[in-house]
C-alpha cells in the first residue's frame, strides 16, 4: 500500500465514505490534485476491491476499505493529537508532520501515545479516532454549506487541510463555536455567519463551507 493510496483512504473516510458516495471533485479539492489523478487513483482502489464506485455519484468505501482505512486514520489521528497536545505544535503544521511519522510507527509505540493522550476520541480538528478495538462514533457529515438561513448550529470538525484551518484560524472559527446562519450569497458566494460564541460576524468563504461539518445546536 503506497502512501499516495492510503491518503485516498483516509480522505475518503474523513468525507464521509463509509455512508454514503464522495464525488471526484470533493476529493480533488481537499487533496489539491486534479480531478483527472483522482479518477485514475480511484480506478486502481477499485481493482483492489478497496472502494465501490457509482457514475456520477462518486466512490465510498467497500468493508474492506474501511477496515483498512480505520487503521491509517487511527494512526494520522493520534500522531495530530501528539504533536499538538504534547509538543505545542500549530494545528495546521500538524498534518504533513503526521504523515510522515505514521508509516515507520509500531503498535507498541501507537498505543503508548494514545494512553500518555488519555485514550481522546477525536483529533484536535475535531476527526474521530477508532479506539483500540476499533469502534468510534460515527462523525457529522453535515457541512456548514448545507445550513438553512436563521438555523442556528455548532462547528463539530474540520476537513484536515493545512489551507484551511490556517484560514479559519485567522477568521477565529473553532471546534464548539455556535453559529447563526444568517445567509448564503449567491454565485458561490461567502455565508455569512454570527458566531455566538465570540459573539462576531463572519464570512465563510463558499469553499470553505464545505469543509466545516456542523451538528444540530441543543
């Protein structure tokens, strides 16, 4: 398994693929790569019996693929978890760090880390972490995008892309804030948010939007 596939996986995961079909362009976009190398990489996870795909509709993981995708993000997530918990490091410096230490990391080592963390259930950007059996809560899907106009809602995670938590650490968006929707401009334009926690307002650019998972306020 190269490193290129398994970070299909893991976005294919963190996008919702183990419920429901993630088209070609969303992952394109959170993986910055052209559609056309998402469509060959996709072809490739398919002949290895790693995802399922629908013609227009996108890919989703088969069992197979989740299993193995569970694995890749529990690993991603808790180096995160380290480097920021531990060793104070930026959220959005975390990610490729991350990469590149979980491919030489041992269960022993894994294991170690995660109990020093205090077995956590999520990354710092909000993605679940499978705990040592494997099982977790299933994460919202539901994107900021998606929100009605005056519906008032509560961040739950963000997409792992370094762009975009540098960017919504700048406009001060964070994992518990509640918002009210209070409109989405047209032609792909911003949505326009009071962020009731900080007690602000703020436009969340259209593509951005569609990054930010939310969950109904209580």
């Amino acid at each position: 398994m190269t490193p290129k596939k398994e970070d299909y996986l893991k976005i294919i995961f963190e996008l919702g693929g183990t419920k429901e079909k993630v088209s070609n362009k969303r992952i394109a976009i959170s993986l910055d790569i052209a559609p056309g190398s998402v469509t060959e990489m996709v072809n490739k996870l398919l002949d290895e019996g790693l995802v399922e795909h629908e013609p227009y509709s996108g890919v989703s993981l088969t069992d197979d693929g989740i299993k193995l995708a569970e694995v890749l993000v529990r690993k991603h997530r808790i180096w995160e978890s380290f480097l920021v918990n531990e060793l104070g490091y930026p959220l959005p410096d975390v990610d490729k760090e991350a990469e590149v230490l979980e491919h030489s990391t041992s269960g022993r080592l894994l294991e170690a880390m995660y109990k020093k963390l205090g077995n956590p259930s999520h990354c710092p950007h909000g993605g679940v972490i499978p705990n040592m059996s494997g099982h977790y809560k299933e994460d919202s899907h539901r994107l900021l995008n998606d929100a009605d106009d005056g519906e008032t809602v509560v961040v739950d995670r963000f997409i792992d892309n370094h762009d975009l938590l540098t960017y919504l650490g700048d406009i001060q968006l964070d994992i518990g804030d509640k918002l009210k929707v209070i409109k989405h401009s047209p032609f792909e334009g911003p949505v326009t948010v009071q962020n009731l926690t900080d007690n602000q307002e703020s436009d969340i650019s259209y593509k951005a939007s569609h990054y930010v998972f939310i969950r109904n306020a209580d």
